[in-house]
C-alpha cells in the first residue's frame, strides 16, 4: 500500500451525481403524475357509468310519474261520472 487516501485519487464528481440523481427524480416524478392521472381517468370514467345509470333511472322515473297522472286523471273523471250519478239518483 502506497498510503494515498482513495479520495484523492478519486476525487468525487458531484456535479454528476447531482444530474444523474436529478434525472432519475424527474423520470419518477413523470412516471408518478402519469399513473396518477390514468388513475383519475379510470375514476371519471366509472363516474360517467355511474351518472348514465343514474339519468336513465330518471328518465324511468319521469315516464312512470307522466304515467300515473294520466291514470290519476282518468280515476279523477270516473268518480266525478260516479258522483255525478249518485246527485241525480239521490
């Protein structure tokens, strides 16, 4: 052993470790905002599912309401038909 302190025969670039520390963060950042964006397309997409679902089931519903008030209307003039009998007969 010649007694050289294997610092001074290699002396520490940080100028590289730095770019290549600063790469590797910035790949990992990119891969981080991609799956974290797929992500919340994956969640918007079931959200969209969800709201079409949710807008039929309206739908449905405004068509049974239309529905039942024309029933209502028709029950509403035959008990009026009736209650018009029962004045005349009574």
């Amino acid at each position: 052993m010649t007694g050289i302190s294997l610092t001074a025969v290699h002396p520490t670039n940080f100028t590289a470790v730095a770019i290549s520390l600063g790469i590797v963060f910035i790949v990992g950042a990119v891969i981080a905002v991609v799956l974290w964006s797929y992500f919340q397309l994956q969640s918007h997409r079931a959200d969209a599912v969800a709201m079409a679902a949710y807008r039929k089931l309206a739908e449905d519903a405004v068509a049974n309401q239309q529905e039942l008030r024309a029933q209502l209307t028709l029950l509403t003039d035959k008990v009026q038909a009736v209650e018009q009998l029962m004045r005349e007969v009574g």
